[in-house]
C-alpha cells in the first residue's frame, strides 16, 4: 500500500453499504463505523478528509425493463444493488438498497456543505441501530426521521434532504450517482473498487484489516512524519518504555536530550525535564540546565524543599530538597549568652548565628553544603568580641537601648543639664525682667533731668538765679 509522507491532511474514503442483512460483511462494516465514529470526528479537525461511498451496479441496457432490474434498481435500471435476502418476490429489494444508499450520500453532502462532516458517521450509526430490516423498519419514515433529529439545530432539514434525492423514478442520471460510478472505476493512480468493504487512504487502497486499530494506524502513516495528531499515538507502540531502545539511547545521551518522547513513526530523544533547548552559533541544538531553585515558581516545587526549615539545592537537569534543618541556635549551644537591662527590661543576648541563609542560598546555587555548620559564633553587632582564656566574650558598645541590632550604630542622646528646665526659665524671665525695670530707672532720671534744665533755662530770661554772677540788667535811663 502507496503511502505519502509529507501530507498536511490525509485524504481517505470507506466505501460501504446501508445492507444488514449480508452476514459477517454487513456485520463487521457496522462495527467498524461505529467503533470508528468518535475518532472519525476527531480526525475531522483539519486533519483528514473524508468521502464515503457506495458500490453502484448497473442493469445491462437490455434487461432494464425486467423485474430484475426493477425490483433492484432506480432511475430505470440506472443504479442497481443486490437483492439484501437474494429473494425478488419478497422481503426488502435491491431498490431499498440503493435509496438508502443515495439518502447517506446526500446525509454526508448536506453535513459536509454545513461545516459537519462527522454527522455522517452519526447517522448511519443511528440508521443500524434504529432502521434495521429485521424490526422492518429500513424504511424512508425511520431515515427521516433519524436525520431529522440530527439536524435539530437547523443545519438541514427534509426538504432539503428529498431535494438532493430527488425523483428515484425518472428516467434520467443522478448527478451523485454519476459520480460514484466514476468514483468506483478508479483511474491510472487509484485501482477500481469491486469489493465491500473497501478503505483508500491518499488515493491508494488499503489491504488489511477492517479493524479500528489497523485502519488508524494506515491513515497516520499517511501524515508528515513527528507530525501527527495526538489520536495516532493510541495505536503507536511505546518505543519509550523501560529498557527499551528509546528509552536506554536517549538515557546514554550527554547533551541533556536525555526525555525519550514516543510518537507514531518512533521515538525522539528531548531536552528532559529541567533542561532548556539551546542552538548555538552553528545550528548546533543542546539542552541547557535549568535551575528550578531560583526560576521557578516556588509553589510548583516539592514541599519538602520549600518548608521553613528546608533547602533546594539545584543538581544536573534536577532538584534535590534538603529537610529538616536543625535550629541549634533554639537549644542550648556553646555559644556566649549574657543578660543586659535594656529600657528597663532584662533581655538576653546570644553569639549563635543561624546559618540557614546561607546554607538556602549555597544550595541553590548547586554547591555543595554536606559537613556545613548548621550555626556558627559571633558576637553580634551591638557588641565588640573579647577573648577571655580562650573563650568569647561580648561587651556592649554603647547603652543597648540606643544602639541599631542591625547596623551596630549607636545613637545615645546628649547628656542631660543640673538645673531643670522651669529654673533655667525662670532666671531668663528673671533677667529680661531686671534689664527692664534698670532701663526704665534711667530714662525716668534722665527725663526728670531734662525737664529741670529747660525749667530754668526759662526762668533765667526773666530773673537773676542764685548761681548766677556777674549779670548785667539793664533798664531804661531816668
């Protein structure tokens, strides 16, 4: 069987009939479509094209008048179908065959114009489960009546329907008919249909099983190879499984495509879990380790490596959680302790340094912290370290109450004065008081002193004063 490897869509057709009373053949034509439906529907998404057909045979020219050929035929001894049970004179004829026959074709036309392709592996399903010939229901009314359900939402109806069928009776070509035939003679590429049922795949005719399994697996291989719809990989081996030849090549790789990842034609080695892909300046395509400590959200990692007390440290293309980091600095330890009245209140200050940080952030950064202390001894920055006999001491650099635990900054106010601040007050007052009242002594003096002066300097134009000598007077003569 011909196959193309470089198809975007795969063309595929089933040709069939609406017979059920042909056996084993009718049997399993009807168990493949409806085992095959739902995956038909998903294939249906601009993956595959599908066409059904259906087996036409022709009355001779001659016959076509005969009750052979009218018990058996439509459009005149046109279009013809074996008689279902082989018997003429009763039972369902040939012509039932083959109106039902056209009926799924204009099903499939009308689905298909509407953008519903798949509704013709519904109906046909609904059609052998509701219209068989046994219940003698294989009748126009059951067809109807199945389409007229499936197009509930007003896609078609069944006028339109009887419109593509048209008039069963008339002497004159059936356009879709026509083209069935030409369908089923083939051409120099594709080889004539002779058989039921009959399934071709890109124009080539598959061979092998009528089975759900076997024709998927056909209608994959006709897509471009690593390119498949995810539904192929239900019928795909695993190449990847443990131990097998997938799975221990990509394993062996050092480029970091170390993830085994099936598909239908085979496996392919990928960048594993915790690995970027990378290509370089020559096209050359590696896998970059990823360091999920640090780029990754935290909620996404183990719980065992984000607890409180806990590590992530970053390995090759991995992670490992490192748990249950003991607090020495919580339980008593060989570190100096000393108590101290700070604001009135006693603390107690410690020397033991919590290396969590410091062990988190080595680990992240995929260093090793096997043998680390899980603590170590400094006095802290408020405090200036002595050795005393070989053993630490701290003393306190400035009264701990103003002193920055961070930074070690000490920011002790001034001294406070003897005098309270109402004494200090009230002497100012005091003084401004003082430099009033004397001022205002001196100017009272000085006026006084002026006003005395201009008195007498008055009176001195009038009258001789007692300390005035040597003064003439003048007076007119006699």
């Amino acid at each position: 069987m011909p196959l193309v490897w470089c198809q975007v869509q795969v063309d595929w057709e089933f040709w069939t009939n609406s017979n059920d009373q042909c056996g084993t053949v009718c049997d399993s034509q009807r168990d493949f479509i409806r085992e095959f439906a739902p995956v038909a529907k998903e294939l249906e998404g601009n993956w595959t094209r599908f066409t059904p057909h259906y087996i036409v045979w022709v009355c001779p020219r001659a016959y076509r008048s005969s009750p052979e050929c009218e018990s058996q035929c439509i459009h005149h001894g046109r279009y013809c179908t074996p008689d279902p049970d082989g018997d003429l004179d009763n039972g369902y004829k040939g012509k039932d065959v083959v109106q039902e026959n056209l009926r799924q074709l204009c099903v499939y036309k009308l689905a298909n114009e509407s953008g519903r392709p798949w509704v013709w592996w519904e109906y046909t399903t609904r059609f052998s489960d509701e219209c068989k010939m046994s219940d003698n229901n294989y009748n126009e009314e059951c067809a109807e009546r199945v389409f007229s359900e499936l197009a509930g939402d007003d896609w078609s109806n069944k006028d339109a329907l009887r419109s593509c069928i048209g008039d069963i009776n008339a002497d004159t070509n059936n356009a879709m008919m026509q083209m069935e035939m030409q369908s089923q003679r083939g051409s120099s590429q594709e080889g004539e249909v002779f058989i039921l049922p009959t399934v071709r795949i890109n124009h080539g005719q598959y061979r092998g099983k009528l089975a759900y399994s076997e024709v998927l697996k056909a209608i994959c291989a006709g897509f471009t190879k690593n390119a498949e719809p995810d539904v192929c990989m239900r019928v795909s081996e695993d190449d990847c499984r443990e131990g097998s030849v997938g799975d221990r090549e990509c394993k062996a790789r050092t480029d970091g495509k170390t993830q085994c990842k099936n598909n239908f034609s085979g496996y392919n080695c990928e960048c594993g879990r915790g690995f970027l892909p990378h290509t370089d300046s020559d096209g050359h395509e590696t896998c970059l380790n990823v360091n999920e400590c640090t780029s990754v959200d935290k909620a996404t990692l183990d719980p065992a490596c984000t607890c409180e007390r806990c590590a992530c440290k970053d390995t090759y293309g991995s992670y490992e959680c490192i748990s249950d980091i003991p607090d020495d600095c919580a339980t008593e330890n060989e570190c100096w302790t000393g108590s101290f009245k700070v604001a009135g209140k006693q603390q107690t200050f410690s020397a033991c340094q919590d290396s969590l940080e410091t062990i988190q952030d080595k680990a992240s950064k995929g260093e090793s912290v096997s043998g680390m202390a899980n603590h170590t001894c400094a006095c802290g920055a408020c405090f200036t370290q002595y050795e005393e006999n070989g053993k630490m001491e701290c003393v306190p650099k400035c009264n701990l109450a103003y002193c920055d635990q961070d930074t070690g900054i000490c920011n002790e106010p001034p001294p406070k004065s003897g005098a309270p601040v109402w004494a200090v007050l009230s002497i100012v007052f005091g003084s401004f008081l003082l430099v009033g009242l004397i001022g205002y002594a001196v100017y009272r003096y000085r006026l006084r002193g002026e006003m005395h002066q201009e008195i007498r300097d008055i009176m001195a134009q009038y009258m001789p004063l007692e300390n005035q000598s040597g003064v003439e007077v003048h007076g007119s003569g006699v």
